[in-house]
C-alpha cells in the first residue's frame, strides 16, 4: 500500500470524525436549547365561541389488522356532530376495503358524518389520497391520523382552539406507544421517536425554528395547505415537505408535548427498516428540494443552519459506517512495519468518538426522563439501543444514495399487526422480499468484519476500541440476521411443501 494511499485513508477517516463530532455539537445545542424552551409555558387558549368544522382524513392501505380499532376510536372523538366530518381514503387492495365499508355503514347509521373514499391506483401514494379527500372537504381544519393511531376522544377539543390565532397554520400532538415495551426493537424505537418528540420538538417550536407536521396526530388548517402548494408526491416525506414550504410562507405551527396519540410501533426489524428507509429518503429528498428556498428567504441565518441540520441530520449514518469501515485499516497500518506519520493527527479522535458516543447518551436519557423511564433502566438499555441504532447505517445509507442519485422508489407502508400473530402471513403484510434478501447478507457480512476488527484490536492489545466494536457488530448482526427470515421464509415452507405455505 503507497503512503498516498495510506494517508487518504486517514483523511476520510478524519473527515468522518469530523461530520460526527458537528452532529455530536448540534445535539448538545439542542439539549440547551430544550433546557431552556422548556421554561416557556404554552399558553392555552380559550374554547371558540364557535367550533370550526373538521374534516378528520384516515389514509388507509391494507390495514386489515388496525382499521376497526382506528375508527372506533376517530368515532368517539368529542366534537359537535354538526360540525365534524370523517374521511377514510383507502387505497387498499385486500379485505380492507369491505372491512371499511362494513364499519363506515355501521357508523353512519349511528349519526356519524363519515365517508367512504377508495381510489383504484395509489397515484401520489398517501399524498395523493390527501389531496383527492381534500377536494371533498369542507372541514376550515383537517386532521390526519394514520392507521394504527388511537387519538385521544379530546384530541379535537385540545388542539381545534389553537386556531383562533389565525397566523397558526398546523398543530402537532406528541406520539406515544401502544406496544412501546412490546419487545426489544419496539423499545429502541421508543427511545428514538422520544428523543424526537420530547427534545427536538420542543425545542425547535418553542424558540422560533422550523419543525415539522409528523405525518399522523396533527391539525392543519385547510388554507394554510392550499397556500403552500398543496400536498405533493416527488417525497417520500410528503410531511416534512409540506411543513417547510407552510413556514416559508409565514405561517406558524404549534406542538402540544401535553397531548399524546397513542400508536403501534413497527414489531418486525423489515418494517423497522422499510419506515428507516422512507423516513431517510424522504428527508434527503425534500432537503435538495427545498434547501436552496431557505437559503433564498428572508428567514434568520440560525433558523437556515438549524434547517440544515434538521434535513440533513441522517447523513451521520454514512459518516459512522465510513468511521467503523476504515477502524480495521487504520489498525493494520498503524501496527505494520511501515509507520506512516497520521496527517490528521489520530490523538484527538478517541475523546470526539466519546464525545459522539456519550452526547447521543445523554440526549435520549434526557428524553427518557421525560417520559418517566428510571435513569437505571435507560442506562441498561443503551448498549442494546445503540446497536440496533447502528445496525440500520447500511440500510439509511442506502435511502441517502438513492436520494442523491434520483433513484426513484415506492411508497412503502409499514405493517402493523395490532398484536395478531397471523399478520405477518398475510400476503399484502409480507415485506419486499427482492430488498431483504438483497441487503440483508450485507449487514450480517459487515456485523463478521467488525467481529474480525475486535479480534485484531484483541490481538494486538488494542482494548480501548473493542467495547465499542462490540455493540457495532452485534447491531448489523441483529440487523441482518432478523432480517433472514421475512426474506427466505416463504421459499423454504414452499420447498418443503408445507401447506402453511398456502394463504
């Protein structure tokens, strides 16, 4: 290997400390930014002297296993009849559709304004079922929930009052968790969405900066959507889309940390992914496309960095994986018998992976004892979370190349099963088997290389590392391993010729 060689090897190892020490910064400022927003009470506004209309959109696809149990709960809302009505836009293709059908029946006939609204293509994805349900509306305000949300029956009364500013254009409620202690992925994905809604939320709405409408449990107001441009489908986060074009155009948004929509986290590690994937394409997709606006406009430079913060926060996923590629490199030039001078100076790299390691710690805890978690229990689960953390570097790097090179991509759901063990054997629940089994080797292969850099780093009585090689290979590991059996399951019961194997 040439010293040429060997010193690029340094300096994209050193360029990938560097991007993760910036993310490390950037949390440690909202960690102080939270501290401080938080002191800020939300003031409450009065009840309207006149309830507005609603029009509370449900897109649906192939939900069989939710779907009751979402309009049960969308039915008991407690708002004036009169001025509520209730859209299912359902785009499914399996039994779904008479499944709503049954209930949408049932509900009207009990007094409940509720329509019925199925297309025969899924043109736009979810953003094209909300703009075809919004051309029906006559809701002033639209709220949205997806499928496996169970709002609560004052949602409605909670969040329609914040209205009465009419410079607010959406008000965003907090998610909590059905099934967050479920198992160990749904609790790390618990521990994920908290930081978000319990940190970053606050913190970024409380002190004049740009967040976001999260998809589900959220209010807009009607006008609000219209002057935006309405809802568009060249992202995969129609969402986050939509919410940077409304503050562009100086409408405020309001976040309730107080008000908690239960939902069901994804409970297979190929659903974990595929909404990872979505969520990190969707991201990077809408940050190309709007990014140069926010540069454009006159918003304040804290509130344009901060906003390239906020869209380009996955990027650490390939920084990381760029740092654990060349860890076994660095190691073998640096005990081989040609020393080679470190350009970038290897000393301080150890204390900015600590300080990566030890910020990303103390922010989730931080989140955690917001939501009631022990400070011993999160600390017991912080290995665990930052494998499984990890092990999804593969899987988001690949969304943030795809976005970048154009690549285009469905809109894939995430299932959920409402705790049915038959779920994922049904056919429009089963994941895209072509993706899993593609990637799936790649993460187990990347979890066997990390084992080999600690066994090196164990040779060589480099120990410092290994505690830190260790959670990173049992990540991709658990990763792809998990991932084996959506991919190869249904091939194998039909070599065996199982009738299991049969719908």
């Amino acid at each position: 290997m040439t010293d040429n060689w060997i010193h690029l090897i340094y300096w994209l190892e050193g360029f990938g400390w560097v991007a993760l020490g910036c993310f490390s910064l950037h949390r440690v400022w909202l960690l102080a930014l939270w501290f401080t927003a938080r002191r800020r009470p939300q003031a409450v506004p009065p009840p309207p002297a006149d309830w507005p209309v609603v029009t509370v959109q449900l897109p649906v696809f192939n939900e069989r296993y939710v779907i009751e149990r979402l309009l049960s709960a969308v039915a008991a809302l407690d708002y004036p009849n009169d001025r509520l009505e209730i859209q299912v836009l359902d785009d499914s293709t399996d039994d779904t559709r008479e499944i709503v059908a049954r209930e949408v029946s049932r509900l009207s006939r009990d007094g409940l304004r509720i329509a019925h609204l199925h297309r025969a293509t899924r043109a736009g994805f979810k953003a094209g079922a909300l703009a075809e349900g919004l051309r029906a509306a006559r809701g002033e305000l639209i709220a949205i929930f997806d499928a496996d949300f169970l709002p609560p029956a004052d949602f409605l009364r909670r969040s329609v009052p914040y209205f009465s500013d009419r410079t607010v254009g959406m008000v965003q409620a907090r998610w909590g968790h059905l099934n967050g202690s479920g198992s160990l992925l749904t609790r790390v994905e618990a521990v994920m969405l908290d930081g978000h809604f319990l940190i970053e939320q606050v913190a970024r709405s409380r002190s004049g900066y740009f967040f976001t409408f999260n998809g589900s449990a959220g209010v807009w107001r009607r006008r609000t959507i219209d002057d935006a441009g309405g809802w568009h489908a060249d992202t995969l986060t129609e969402d986050l889309d939509l919410s940077y074009r409304a503050q562009l155009n100086g409408w405020r948004f309001i976040y309730l940390p107080d008000l908690v929509a239960p939902a069901e986290l994804p409970e297979q590690m190929s659903g974990f992914k595929a909404q990872q994937h979505r969520w990190t394409k969707g991201s990077i997709q809408t940050a190309l496309k709007l990014l140069p606006a926010v540069w454009r406009s006159a918003q304040p430079l804290r509130v344009k960095l901060e906003a390239c913060f906020h869209l380009g926060n996955w990027l650490h996923y390939p920084m990381g994986l760029l740092v654990v590629l060349l860890v076994l490199p660095i190691l073998i030039i640096s005990r081989g018998a040609v020393i080679v001078d470190d350009p970038v100076n290897w000393s301080w790299k150890g204390p900015l992976g600590l300080l990566f390691f030890a910020m990303s710690a103390l922010f989730y805890g931080m989140a955690q004892r917001q939501a009631g978690v022990p400070w011993w229990r999160y600390l017991l689960q912080v290995p665990v979370f930052m494998a499984v953390t990890v092990g999804v570097a593969l899987n988001n790097t690949r969304a943030i190349c795809e976005a970048l090179c154009g690549t285009p991509s469905s809109f894939t759901r995430t299932p959920k099963y409402n705790g049915q063990a038959d779920g994922p054997k049904h056919a429009s629940y089963r994941p895209d088997r072509s993706a899993a089994a593609a990637w799936w080797g790649a993460e187990v292969a990347l979890g066997l290389y990390i084992c080999t850099t600690a066994a090196y780093a164990v040779s060589h009585q480099l120990y410092g590392s290994v505690p830190f090689l260790v959670p990173l290979s049992a990540g991709f590991l658990y990763a792809g391993l998990s991932s084996v059996q959506p991919a190869l399951w249904p091939r194998l019961r039909n070599e065996r010729g199982s009738v299991l194997g049969r719908e």
